[in-house]
C-alpha cells in the first residue's frame, strides 16, 4: 500500500511559522498511521518510523519544502494463529465454521394417572372452598360483622395457601413422577364431597341473604298496610260525616240526572265524573283555560314547562312560587269544583284538635291531595302539547251505544242483565286519541231503555 503526501509548494520567502506547525503535524498524523498498520513483530521499525515522524515536529531544519513525500505501507498478511490482530476492511475473512451439538434426548416417565387427578379434584375442590369464603366475607362486611370478617379472611389465606401447595405439588411431579406416590392428598372422592359442601355453602350464604331480604320487605309490607288501615278509617270517618249531612243520591242526581244505577253505591260514580270532567276542563287549550300573558305555541316550550314541573315537588313549588302558572291553575280547579256550601260541610264537622282557617289548605290532607291530584292533570296537559300533533281529548254524550273501541266500563261489568244493548249513560273519564291510538274513555252504563 503506498500513500502519497503532497506538501504545497512555497513561495521565495519562508513559510510563516503556524503553518510550518500545521505541514508538521499532519506529517506526524500520516506517520502514526504507518504505525497502526505495522505488524507486532516489527517494533522495532515501527519505533524508528515513530522516531523519525515526531522528530519531524521538534525540527525546522528536516523539513523539506516542494517536494512529494511517498510512505510506502506492507500489506497485512494472513495470520490465522493471531486472532486479536486487527483486520484490514478490504481484507476478506475465512467462512465460519458451524459447530453442530448433539441433540439430547428427552426420556418422559409415564405420570401416575390416579395422582394427577386426584390433585385435579384437589385444585377444583379448593377453588370451590376459596369462592364460598369470598363469598362469606363479602355477606360479613354489610352488615358489619367483625368477627365473621376475620373468621372468612382466615379461610381464604388458608385456601390460597393450599392452592400454592398444591401448584408445588405439580411442578414436582413434572420432573420426578415417583415424588408424589406415598404423599397423602386425599383421593378423588374426598375431593368432590370437599367441592360439594364449598357448594352448598355458597347457596345457604345466598339463601340467607335472600331471606333477609324478604323479612325486610315483610316489615315493609306490614307498615304499609298500617298505613292503609288509617286511611282507610279515615276516609270512612269522613265519608260519615259527609253522609250525615249531605244526600249522595241527591248529589250525584245533580250532576247526571235520572241515570238507574245497576247497585247501591254506583252513585259514586256520578261524583268521580264530576271532579273528572272539571279537572280535565280546558284541557284541549294550550293555557288550560287560564289567562297566560303570552302563549308560545311550540312543542319544546311545552316539553321544557313538562320536565321543569316534574323536577319539582308540587306542594313545594306553590310554597316558593305562590304566582306560579301551576298555582293559579289549582286555585281556579279548587274554585270550579268545590261550591262555597260544599266547602263549609267539609270543615264544619273536624276534630276539634284540627287547626281550622278560613282557606281550604288548612286541611293539610286535603290540601296534598288535591294539589297532587292537580299536579298529574298539569303535567299530562305539558306532555299532551309536547307531541306533534297535539294529543287530542274526548268525551262520549249521554245514550250513545256502547263501543269497545272508544270505551270501557268504568265497573268492568263482564255481563249485563237482560243481554239488552246497553247505552251511555255519562263519561267518567274522558279517552284520549295520539294519532292513529285511541286510549279508552270510561263510562258509566246503563239499559237502553233509561229516560234519554
């Protein structure tokens, strides 16, 4: 290998003395290089060429100026015997050799079938007894019940512990089949009545949670009924009262005249229908027969009015907002309903520990359930117009025959006496039509030969 060093040619005058500096250093560069390349058994040259490169430096006077420097190189032979010579990268390297091991053979020693599964019924018997123990933990922090939590926590390390054991157990097989055959592990029935009980734990952990749960609503239940009886006492309490000094037969003959009542005490029926129809009055305008300042007309208005009312107590909304849309509505419902005598016989006969005042929401039941009452009728009417098109009302007229389509008995009556058509006698509760669906009206009915 040759490299050739060309030193730029100078001028009359000296060269100045850095860039003598530079040529000398980059000679002693292109000499250390000779170095790199020079085999190890030529030290002694390579010392020389050393020498004489960095005496380059040291002096001015070796220097020589415009002319070529020629560095001749050996070649690297091939020296196999000495792996830790570096290597020229045009030199081309000798193939690897591939060095092929001996496969080893494996020898499988069969595995005690009985073991292995009695250890699979020990695993799966386990499992089963870990999942009742959750489970009994679970029960035991609701209500709080300390003793039974440590009692549950106890048993589930013990199970994971065993299954641990058990894992150990396998891997030891694996590598020594012989390892387990005079250990006690139980056999493959003791397993499945082990699993079997964990089982059996689990669904009376079930069984009586769910019995807890129907002692709890049986408590319910007889609350409620308590509750029932007094309202029931006190709405017969009430009923006398009002008996004594009014006359049904007479009232309902007020509201629907000359009707022949198929049983004693139909006449009630009469009432419903007027407190129905007088609630539903006006349903069919957009303001429900009030006098709003501004009626909008549109659905959304209609839907937000609905979800606003339904967010709310009613009793609550009339208390905060008395001017409120919803509380001018009871008040004009109460005023068309219930006649100023009518509302003197309610009050006149109370308990005389009942705070009494001049306004009809003295009465606190009364007043909830009327207002609730009002509030249904309300929001029915929000989501009547909230539909598009708008939910129509209906009521059947008085002697028209009866229609299945359109009505329904309102005393759900299977026959009728006479197996005579039978006719209207008045509407109880008015049917309402959203588009093509028709939502019965109840009526009262009554022979065809009742006076028209």
């Amino acid at each position: 290998m040759t490299e050739l060093l060309d030193t730029s040619p100078a001028t009359a005058a000296k060269a100045p003395q850095i860039s003598e500096m530079f040529q000398k250093f980059a000679l002693a560069f292109k000499t250390k290089t000779f170095e790199f390349f020079a085999d190890d058994d030529e030290n002694t040259a390579t010392s020389a060429a050393d020498y004489d490169g960095f005496s380059l430096l040291d002096s001015a006077e070796d220097f020589i100026t415009d002319q070529k420097v020629i560095i001749l190189k050996p070649d690297q032979p091939d020296r196999p015997d000495q792996p830790d010579q570096p290597i020229n990268q045009t030199q081309e390297l000798p193939p690897k050799s591939t060095v092929t091991k001996p496969k080893q053979t494996v020898k499988l020693k069969p595995l005690n079938t009985q073991l292995a599964q009695t250890l699979i019924s020990s695993t799966f018997a386990t499992v089963s007894s870990f999942e009742a123990s959750y489970l009994q933990l679970q029960t035991a922090h609701v209500p709080l019940n300390e003793e039974g939590v440590r009692i549950a926590d106890e048993a589930l390390v013990s199970h994971l512990q065993r299954l641990s054991d058990l894992k150990q157990l396998h891997w030891d097989l694996c590598r020594n089949p012989e390892f387990g055959a005079d250990l006690n592990i139980g056999s493959c029935l003791e397993a499945q009545v082990q699993e079997n009980q964990s089982k059996l734990r689990v669904l009376g952990t079930v069984s009586d949670h769910l019995q807890e749960e129907i002692d709890r609503k049986d408590n319910q239940v007889l609350e409620l009924r308590k509750k029932l009886g007094e309202i029931q006492r006190s709405n017969a309490k009430l009923s006398k009262r009002l008996s004594a000094r009014w006359d049904l037969d007479l009232a309902a003959n007020s509201v629907h005249s000359d009707v022949r009542y198929a049983k004693t005490g139909h006449n009630r029926y009469a009432l419903y229908s007027y407190v129905c129809l007088g609630m539903f009055h006006g349903f069919d305008l957009e303001g429900f027969g009030l006098e709003l300042e501004k009626v909008t007309g549109e659905i959304n208005s209609s839907l937000k009015l609905l979800l606003e009312h339904v967010s709310s107590n009613p009793l609550e909304l009339i208390s905060r907002n008395p001017s409120c849309e919803f509380a001018k509505f009871c008040e004009k419902k109460y005023q068309e309903l219930v006649h100023p005598t009518m509302e003197s016989s309610i009050f006149c006969n109370l308990d005389h520990n009942e705070a009494v005042l001049n306004s009809w929401r003295s009465l606190s039941v009364f007043y909830e359930s009327f207002v609730n009452m009002a509030s249904s009728i309300w929001a029915l009417h929000k989501l009547a117009f909230s539909f598009d098109p708008v939910v129509e009302i209906f009521q059947v007229e008085r002697g028209v025959d009866f229609s299945m389509v359109y009505m329904e008995d309102v005393t759900r009556r299977c026959t009728f006496p006479g197996k005579t058509r039978m006719k209207v006698g008045f509407t109880v509760v008015p049917g309402f039509k959203i588009g093509r669906t028709v939502m019965q009206s109840q009526v009262y009915l009554c022979n065809s030969d009742f006076t028209s």
